[in-house]
C-alpha cells in the first residue's frame, strides 16, 4: 500500500513544483511531488522526433547569464548554444527590407520604452492604449509580437505588467532540451504520476488532497498548478480561497504554440534565421529557420491566432504555415515541408494554455496568487512571479520561495510544540 501522510505535498511537477520539492527534500523533509500528467516537465516538455529532442513547451533561456536552470544544465554537463536568437538579426525573408524591419525595430523600441515609463508612472490600463498614430504602419506586427512574449495581443495586456518583467536581453538554449532538464532535475524524487490532486480540504487540524488514488494527508502543501486551472476550478479549496480564484482569472494563460515542420533542401536558408509569415496582420506566425542549424523550421504561433487553429489540431497549423511559406519562398516550398511535431497547449486540461500575463488592472493579482493561506498552504509557478512570469526560471525561483517558507513553518511548528512540551514537564 502506498503511503499516504507526509509533511509537504507538492502539487504539480513543472518547473516551479520540481524546484520546490528538491529543496525540501535537501532539507531533509518527508516530501512528496505529485504531478497529474505521467511525466515531470509540466509546460516545459521535450519530446524525441527524428532523432532530435524538440521543445513543444518552453525553449529559451531568457536571462540566460542570471538563469538557474543554466546553471543547472552546466553542473550536469549540458552543452548550453550561446548562438544570439535569430530576432536579434535580420530577417530571412523578401517583402520586408533591410530599412522597414529597421523601421520596425525601432517602433517596437520606441513603445517598450513607453510602456516602461507607463507602468512605473501612470496607472494602469492596456498596453495599446500606448500606441500612437506614427506606429499604425506597424500596430499589426506589434501585436504579433505582444502574442509571442505575453500570448496575447495588446489591448488584453496590463501596461504595469509589462513593465514589471525583467530581462537582460540573454538568451540561450539547450540542444538537449530544455524540459528534458527540468525533467531529469525532478530525476529521483519522491514523485506520483497520473495523480491530479481534485481537492484541497483546509477543515482539519492537517490537510488532506483528495486524488483518484485515495486521500493523501500533509501538514503543507505547495499549489503550483498554472493559473487557469486554478481560476477554473474553485471547488479545488475547501472551505472556498475566492480571493485566490479571482487572484488566477486575472492572470489568465496566453497561448504560444509550437508546429515543428521537417524541411527538404536547407541549404537555401542560414542556420539560426527567422521570418514572419506576414508583416500587414497580427495574426501570422514567426519561423524559426534551421534551428541548431537542424533541417527544419520551428513555427510559433500565438493568441488569437493559435487559439483559432486550436480548433482544427495540427492539420490546420500546417495548412496555415504551408500558406504563409508559399507566399514567402514560391510554390514549389509546399512539398519541401512536413510537420514533425506540435501540441496544443489550450487543449491541455492540465495547462489550459501557455503562460501568464496580466489582465489590465489585475497586475498585482501575482502578489495575492503567491501568498501563502493560514502558514500550511504555498503558492508558486510562472503566475506568481512579479519579474519573471511566463518563464521557466521564474516558476524556479518562486517554487524555491515557496518552498523556504514551508520549511519555516514546519520548523517554527516543531519548535513551538516542543517548547510547549517542555514546559507541560516543568509543570508536571
């Protein structure tokens, strides 16, 4: 029979959640991660193709010289590509010259550099509220970028948001796969797969989390399901946490989808290079060309767009970059590509999307989404990041945070109930 009681459970075994179990179990705690799907990884997952290991989740590195996930990969001899991102340099594609794709960096500079000043000044309110008449020319391809770094276009994003997030412009990847590390990091746990916690029941003296297996019982649990999974289900908490529900529906998961499309004849294109499928509409998709200089393109589809295509599966992901290919590199391209691999991360019930960013005035939702409720019950992941959502670093940090304060509480217990102890025999 398994075992059922342990001082913490960790529920979800992501980033944030295999963070925070191996620092309880360095601290010598009687931990358990439990993890709904039948693998570690959560949104950052690496799945074997063709001989290579494609990231469907989470891919990049960002802040690669402060992230600790490339720390992690170097102490365990991971070889980290320091090859600059392909938006960093021009793009491979005609209809969009040298001097407009200047014209357009500088735009996009112009109005991040507003929204800085914006969100630190001002209240808040949608990031398109910042755009002016000088950037229409390029209000569609701003708002297909907003769809690749926040999921979402910019009249759904807080300004405040925005520019809370940091970055120091570093980005770097892993040729092995940046969910097969947060997978191998997870690597000897005390883990339970294919076991979604159903409900959390605060109502006695220790928690108990109701799962298809059985009850499993804890003095502390650390929540780091994503944010749309917990807005979605208010009867997860028992009694109800509606400050929590409404903390989650504020920062909803934007979509960020991947299509891996093999390509015949890579040689035209250079390693590491990237178009736009169109550059007169929000709704097209970015091209990663020759990845790791692999023969094949790394599509990224994002918002309104990808949840369209949600609705017709892969087929209508590669229907859609098969167009916008052709119309880049002639007809002949079509029989040059095949998809490889994609998933869809809206359809995933245990995600319900790719990450967060934060509804206009709902900013500070990340602060009430991570605070702890009654010093037993923890909160981590991307959501709760005030700096670093939406990457797999921030759901570390945060899953280490959370962590550290169950270790204090269960300590702090410990401490108090002996101290009452000792003093129950002096009295004796």
């Amino acid at each position: 029979m398994a075992k059922d009681q342990f001082e913490v459970v960790v529920i979800g075994g992501g980033a944030a959640g295999v963070a925070a179990a191996r620092r309880l179990r360095d601290a010598g705690l009687d931990a358990l991660l439990v993890e709904a799907r039948d693998r570690l990884g959560g949104r950052a997952w690496t799945k074997e193709v063709a001989g290579f290991a494609l990231d469907l989740g989470c891919g990049w590195l960002h802040s690669a010289d402060v992230n600790p996930w490339r720390e992690i990969a170097e102490r365990r001899g991971l070889a980290v590509d320091r090859t600059p991102p392909p938006w960093s340099r021009p793009q491979a594609q005609t209809g969009f010259s040298k001097a407009e794709q200047s014209a357009f960096i500088e735009t996009l500079m112009r109005f991040r550099n507003r929204a800085d000043a914006a969100g630190e000044d001002g209240p808040d309110r949608p990031a398109a509220a910042l755009l002016l008449k000088s950037d229409e020319r390029w209000r569609p391809m701003l708002d297909a970028i907003s769809t690749f770094y926040s999921g979402a276009e910019l009249d759904r994003v807080s300004v405040q948001d925005l520019a809370r997030y940091e970055d120091t412009g570093v980005n770097w990847r892993l040729a092995s796969g940046y969910g097969a590390l947060v997978a191998v990091y997870g690597a000897g746990l005390p883990t339970r797969l294919g076991c979604p916690v159903e409900r959390i029941d605060r109502r006695g003296r220790r928690l108990r989390l109701e799962t298809p297996d059985g009850p499993i019982v804890a003095d502390a649990a650390i929540v780091t399901l994503p944010s749309d999974v917990i807005a979605a289900k208010p009867s997860l908490f028992l009694p109800a946490l509606p400050d929590k529900t409404e903390a989650a529906a504020g920062l909803p998961l934007g979509l960020a989808d991947k299509l891996f499309l093999s390509l015949a004849e890579p040689e035209q294109f250079e390693k590491d290079s990237r178009c736009f499928g169109r550059t007169d509409r929000a709704g097209t998709a970015a091209y990663h060309l020759r990845p790791f200089g692999r023969p094949m393109i790394e599509s990224y589809f994002g918002g309104a767009l990808a949840a369209e295509l949600e609705k017709g599966g892969e087929q209508s992901f590669f229907e859609c970059a098969a167009e916008e290919l052709v119309g880049l590199f002639g007809a002949d391209f079509r029989r040059r590509i095949k998809p490889l691999a994609y998933h869809g991360w809206a359809a995933d019930p245990f995600a319900r999307g790719s990450y967060s960013y934060a509804l206009p005035g709902k900013a500070d939702c990340r602060a009430a989404l991570a605070a702890p409720v009654d010093n037993r019950l923890f909160f981590a992941g991307e959501a709760c990041s005030r700096e670093d959502f939406s990457t797999a670093h921030g759901a570390y940090r945060t899953g280490m945070a959370a962590a550290e304060q169950a270790i204090a509480a269960l300590r702090g217990a410990k401490a108090a109930a002996q101290t009452r102890g000792a003093n129950v025999s002096t009295i004796e």
